[in-house]
C-alpha cells in the first residue's frame, strides 16, 4: 500500500536515535512505552536510563521495593504507571519464570498493559502483526484520510484500529509502527505540522481542504475540578517534620506528604491554624509561606495549595529527620517546596 510505503521510507530517512530502539528486549521497549504513554521524549528519556541503570533487568525491577519504584519515578506524575509497571514486572517474575509475554493475547492480560501498549511491544519486540494506535496516529490518520469521527467516542476508537489494521505493513510491522508515530510526533504535529515539506501531502485530504487545524476531533468530557489543599510543615526541634503517605484510590497513592488539610475553598490563616492545631493535637502558631497559593495543575483537576510552617518542640506522631526528607518519594509539588525552603 502507498501510504504505508512512504511512512517507511520517511521513517529511514528521518527516525531519531532513541535508547530504546537500540534493542528488541521486550523488557526495554516495555519500559519506555509506559514511560512515554503521558510524557514527552525528551522529559522520558532521562528516566527510562535512570531506569534501566537501576533495574537492568525485570528481575532487578520486580525485587525491588515500591518506594524505590516510586522515588526514580517522582515527577513524572500519573503514578498508577509506576505501580502497574512493578506489579507487572512481580507477575511475571514469579508466574511466568521472569519471560516476557511475546503475543498481544497475552501481554494484554498484564497490569497496565492496554491495547495500545500491548500491540507496540509484540509488533515492535516480536514484529508480530499489531497495529498501533495512539495520539499521534490518529492525528495522521484523521488527517489524512479526513476523518471527522471524534477520536474518543466509542465509534471512534473501533474505526481507527479497523483503519490502522488494514493500513498494516505485514512484512515490516515493527518498523512500520515506530514509522507513523514518529510521523506524527516530528512530521505532522499537533501545531504548525510541516505540511510543504510533508512526503504525504499530494493526497492528504485534510490539507487539501484546509482541514488540518481542525482535526482530528475530541470530544471533551472532563470537567476541571478546584481543590484546595493546605500543607502544615512541622519543623520540630529545628530538626524533624512529618511525614504521612498518601493511601486509597486518589491521586499519589503510595506517595509521602506532609500533613494535609483540604478544605472546599481557599482559606484563612485563622481557619487553617484551628484545624492544623486539631489535626496534629499541638499548640502552636501557623506562618504562611507564600501569601499565594501555588496552582498544580493536573489532567482533571487543579489543586491550590499552600504550605503552612509550624515551630514547635512538642513531638507528634510519624516524625522524620529533616535531612532525610529527599530520601522519600514526594509529588513534585511538594518536592518543588522542599528544594525551595531553607529548613
């Protein structure tokens, strides 16, 4: 098929050199999809080698402890990835005698493994004949076949991996799959794509009828929700604080924190005082940080938040040393506090 033969012919001449496409190792390929699922090459590949520096194999991941997981993946955010990636990496260690699964069937059955990660590591480890799809082959695909089906409505979905499929390059799948997202991702961008230099432009139908800002089309679903959050720092004795780690289902699970109180709208020193001095069963006066609360914005939601200093010499409950506090894997909002502040 012509489309697919000029994705490979672009993808030869223009591919980038990637730590990951230097092996086939499913463990590798594995890693850098996760990371790369909601974040950027270039914020990724410093952590997929701190990664494979640290857990060269699945085995060294799989035996290592949560938090250590969670450390060397902190600022990264979506941290469900990091928890999914280890539990994963303990299945098939122990259920699987540490071989990676090699067939879409199986790897799909994995913890975090979805279609489009299940397809990418068999087509590109096992060149098996999975067809990808993800953000930046819809938007190649939308374009320029001009494809107005929004890209995350139910019928959407179904009808770019039916189109995907078919447009399949059954010799070469592997370098085919890496070939039209890296399309996407450096030839035809979500803005200002380089259309007069593009190899598809002859017969894009989006660009033929100036369609291409327009497309592909996403429904949006999400409402922003405001949270306000308040962070009591105790700094006790000049040499401790305290730490709490964040449990259920929520955002940062498996993460440390300093104690939280969250109120439903931005509030005074005097209300975040009464509830600090209930919440920690301590006396003491509260000292703002900053008079403006630091917005934190998330996919779905936007937390204010501010950080209160609490002197005392009184002792509470979960205390840790100062000096050890980089120790602990954080969110990045609170890892941004802690370089910041001079304890």
């Amino acid at each position: 098929m012509l489309f697919s033969h000029k994705i490979l012919h672009w993808y030869a001449q223009n591919k980038r050199t990637l730590p990951w496409r230097t092996t086939r190792n499913p463990y590798n390929i594995w890693l850098s999809e996760v990371i790369l699922q909601q974040t950027k090459v270039a914020q990724g590949t410093p952590y997929y080698l701190k990664f494979t520096d640290t857990f060269p194999t699945i085995q060294d991941l799989a035996s290592a402890p949560q938090e250590k997981v969670l450390k060397l993946w902190q600022g990264l955010g979506y941290y469900s990835r990091a928890r999914n990636l280890h539990e994963a990496a303990k299945f098939i260690v122990s259920n699987l005698n540490g071989k990676f699964p090699e067939s879409y069937k199986e790897l799909i059955k994995l913890k975090g493994i979805g279609d489009y990660t299940a397809s990418a590591i068999a087509s590109i480890s096992f060149n098996a004949q999975e067809a990808v799809v993800d953000g930046n082959v819809y938007r190649v695909l939308s374009r320029y076949f001009g494809i107005d089906i929004p890209i995350n409505s139910t019928e959407g979905i179904k009808y770019f991996k039916k189109l995907a499929v078919e447009l399949l390059d059954k010799e070469n799948t592997r370098d085919y799959n890496q070939g039209i997202m890296e399309f996407g991702a450096i030839q035809c961008t979500p803005k200002n794509p380089d259309c007069i230099s593009c190899p598809l432009k002859d017969s894009c139908i989006a660009l033929e009828k100036n369609l291409v800002s327009g497309l592909p089309i996403k429904i949006k679903k999400t409402k922003i929700k405001k949270r306000y959050f308040n962070y009591i720092i105790p700094i006790i004795k000049d040499s401790f604080t305290v730490l709490n780690q964040r449990t259920g289902k929520g955002i940062w699970q498996g993460l440390w924190q300093f104690p939280l109180i969250e109120l439903e709208k931005e509030a005074s020193l005097n209300e975040v005082e009464k509830e600090a001095t209930a919440l920690l069963n301590i006396n003491a006066s509260l000292l703002v940080y900053k008079d403006v609360a630091i917005v934190h914005k998330l996919s779905h939601q936007h937390l204010y938040t501010k950080f209160w200093i609490l002197e005392t010499k009184q002792e509470v409950d979960n205390m840790v040393k100062i000096e050890e506090l980089e120790k602990y894997p954080v969110p990045v909002l609170i890892a941004d506090f802690i370089k910041t502040y001079k304890f």
